[in-house]
C-alpha cells in the first residue's frame, strides 16, 4: 500500500467514524477498559483470605496476582501488533472473550491451581487499553482523538479504585471469593456487547507475517525478569535463582534485539521502543506505572493498619480503602476529559509533565501528614487530577509520532513498560516494608510507609522532568 493509499484509508476510516458513532464507540471503549482495570486490582485485597483459603504460602498466593501481570506482559505486545495487521476491533473482542473465559473459571474454581489457570486468561485483556487506544487515534476525528485516549486512559485508575469498592462490598458479605469473578464475567459480557455492537476499524493494515520467533524470545525474556522482580523479595535478590533468572532475561533480550534486527517484519520495530521520541514516552511511562501501582498496594496496607496496634494506619476495612480512592476516580475523569484542550494549548509533553506534578504533590502530603482520613482523601483527589492528566497525554505522545499502522504496537509497547514500572513498584515498597518492621513483629513501621510515599513520590517528580525535556527537545509537536 502506498502512502497515499494509507492516508485514504485512514481518511475514509474517519469519515465512517462521523461524529454519531464515535461517541458510541467511546463510550463502549472505556467501559470496556474499566473491566480489564478492574480485573487487575481486585484480587489485591482478597490474597490474604486466599491464602486462609487454600491453606498456601505467602509465595503461592501471590501468583494468583503474578499470573496475570506476566500474561500481560506477554500478550500486550504481540496482540497490539496482531491488532496492527488484522484489525484491533477483532483483537479487542478476543481479549473481551477471553476475560469472560478466565473469570467464569475463576468463579469455579476450587484449587488454587485452577485460579491462577483462570487469572492467567484474565491477564491477557491487559492489551485492551493500548488496543482501544490505537482504534481512536486510526479512526476518530482529529480534534477528538486527545480528549478520547484521555477518557480510555483514565479507566485504568478508576477500575482499579472500582475493583476495591467491589471487593470490600463482596467482602463484607461473604468469605468466598467466587461472587467477585462472576461480576467481572457478567461485566466483561457486557463490554464485549458493547463493543462488538459500536466499534469499528479503520481501512489501514500492517500487513505482512506474524514475526512468531519475535513473539516467542520476546516472551522469554519478559517472564524471566518480571519473574525475577515479582519473587525477588520473596528468594532473596541475591540467590542463584534470582540472579540467573536476570542472567536469563539480559541474555534472552540480547538475542531478541538481534532477531528484530534481521527479520523483514519484526514484531516490535525497535524506533518505537527506544527512538528519539519514543524513549521519553516510555521511561515516563515506566515511572507513571511505578507511581499508580504503588498507589493500589501501598494504600490498601495503610488504610488497613490498625492504629490502636501500630500506631498509625486508619483502621479501615477492604470497602474503606475502595471509598478512601472515590475522590480520586471523580477527578481522575474530569481531570482526563479537560486534558485534551490542555494539550493542544502547550502540548502533550509539558501537558504530561503538569500531571506528573500533581501526582508527586499527592504524595508528598501522605508522606507529610497522613494520621487523618481527610489526609487520605486530599491525597486521593490531588492524585486523581494527576494521573487523569498524565495518563491522556501519555497516549497522544505514544502514537502520535508514529505511521498509523503502527500505532497499536506503538501503545503496546508503552503500556509494557507501564507494566513493567508497576512490577518494579512491588517489588521495592515490598522490599522496604518487609525491611524496616516494628520489633518483634513483621508489622511495617510508619517510617518505611512515609519511605515508600517519598520515593514514590521521586519517581512522579522524574517523569516531569523526562516529559520537560522532551518537550524542550521537540518544541513543535502538538496533537494531529
């Protein structure tokens, strides 16, 4: 197809979008990226009583939540780019199709080994928020593409503060862990109606082979060091296990850079992982990911911690960790649907690096002052302002440099890193927790919370920096 061509099709793929449909399609886009954001947070609260459950380790546990971050790991990439070739409304239902598959055998399950099969399906609907990304920015109107990839990016902080209220309403009711995945079933059949009724694709393709010996070493390598970051507190950073799984991991990488050099049509073009323009994207990315999955894990221990016992923490149940977020996925909406008129004034980069501001300021006042509920609830809010921001302009600055058969692999890739930043968050503030504890116990003490909060905190504060240079070093890009 020539660039003509491309541009005719896309062109075409817009006017088919007109302004009826595109609202329809929104709308059903971003329900369906809240249930895939609800999938990834609800299982947090419920791993203690998991555990009780099936009378496991700590360790054996944790995969129920491990399982599906690596499954996403793996198929993000690789369905984006399927999405590229073949079309990501198909893509899009099949991930849909496989949420609902993953959480009905969730909600049968009776061993642990059967959950963890079913949360690894439920994983792969991880590629939906780059999917429904790459959709908008090939078959929206110009002018509503920003202020769309802001509203579809947003639901991943308000399904991940949904999937707490979920479970604490669940868990005030019932010990059993089936009645949350048969919401999540009965929400994913829900989406993929939506979807499937609304949505649309564009005329433009990638075209070509799938680069399968790309998709595999690549695979390879993820789970080797996201394997190596998820139970690198657990082994210990420093057994052989730990080491030769990032021995594993730099050398699988080493071999899949090289494979993607050689191939006619690799898998990822490597310009859109670390090219000028796309580098900054994803190390933000990385840092903003860092930021919001510390965020799920950090707050709900907080909020959970008796002060009676330990001193500090706000004696809430699972439900109040759920209300304590509320603030922040009102503002996160609201921040996300003003974003785009934000970036088309001064950018998506510096747009970007504005939320990253507020999303640092948010904890900066929990590690300052956090002995009150109404600690929790500023911090909420001024959070919720700052990663609806980020998060819309950091899906314009993904994809907007790159050709539009490329732009679902472009998001892939940066929700990868995303992924990959969030890994990186558990396993630190884990790391710090299990470290500096209240003697006698293994109860965390207040200092290494305000810790976590602190370099947490750093991480945001870097991705404004990042997103500054960038904008410095590109000082006429705007949104198409």
């Amino acid at each position: 197809m020539t660039g003509a061509q491309t541009a005719a099709a896309a062109t075409t793929g817009r006017q088919a979008a007109g302004p009826p449909r595109t609202g329809l399609t929104l709308f059903a886009l971003a329900i369906a990226g809240m249930v895939v954001s609800v999938q990834q947070t609800l299982v947090i609260p419920l791993l203690p009583e998991l555990m009780g459950h099936f009378h496991v380790s700590v360790t054996a546990v944790t995969w129920v939540f491990t399982a599906s971050l690596l499954a996403g790991a793996v198929a993000t990439p690789l369905l984006s780019r399927f999405g590229d070739m073949y079309g990501k409304k198909k893509m899009i239902l099949l991930v849909l199709v496989l949420l609902f598959v993953g959480s009905v055998i969730c909600a049968v399950s009776g061993s642990l080994g059967v959950l963890i099969a079913g949360r690894t399906l439920q994983g792969v609907s991880s590629a939906m928020i780059p999917l429904a990304i790459g959709m908008i920015r090939d078959t929206f109107p110009r002018e509503r593409i920003t202020t769309a990839i802001g509203i579809v990016s947003a639901t991943m902080g308000v399904g991940g503060s949904a999937g707490m209220i979920v479970t604490g309403l669940i868990a005030d009711r019932t010990t059993s862990h089936h009645p949350v995945f048969w919401i999540t079933a009965a929400l994913a059949a829900a989406g993929l109606v939506l979807v499937a009724v609304t949505a649309h694709d564009s005329g433009t393709r990638a075209g070509g082979r799938p680069d399968l010996a790309g998709a595999l070493v690549l695979a390879g390598w993820l789970v080797c060091l996201l394997l190596a970051i998820s139970e690198g507190n657990d082994w210990g950073w420093t057994a052989g296990g730990t080491i030769g799984l990032f021995a594993a991991a730099a050398v699988l990488c080493a071999v899949w850079v090289a494979v993607e050099q050689r191939v006619r049509e690799p898998l990822v073009r490597l310009n859109l992982l670390v090219g000028p323009k796309s580098l900054s994207a994803n190390l933000a990315s990385t840092l903003l990911g860092f930021a919001m999955f510390a965020a799920f894990t950090l707050i709900s221990g907080f909020v959970q911690s008796p002060a009676g016992k330990v001193g500090y923490g706000l004696s809430g149940s699972v439900l109040d960790v759920g209300l304590y977020m509320l603030p922040s996925t009102v503002t996160m909406l609201v921040a996300s649907a003003m974003s785009g008129n934000v970036a088309r004034r001064i950018g998506p980069a510096y747009t970007l690096a504005l939320g990253s501001v507020f999303a640092g300021l948010s904890y900066t006042w929990l590690a300052l002052s956090n002995s009150h509920g109404y600690d929790m609830l500023a911090f909420s809010a001024i959070q919720g302002i700052g990663f609806g921001i980020a998060y819309a302009a950091l899906g314009t600055l993904a994809v907007q440099h790159v050709p539009m058969d490329q732009s679902g692999i472009a998001s892939g890739i940066n929700s990868l890193v995303r992924t990959t930043g969030g890994s990186v968050a558990g396993a630190v503030t884990a790391s710090i927790l299990a470290g500096k504890v209240i003697a006698g116990t293994q109860v965390p003490t207040l200092g290494a919370y305000e810790l976590c909060f602190w370099i947490v905190a750093a991480g945001a504060v870097l991705a404004a920096a990042v997103a500054v240079v960038h904008g410095a070093r590109h000082p006429h890009e705007r949104p198409a």
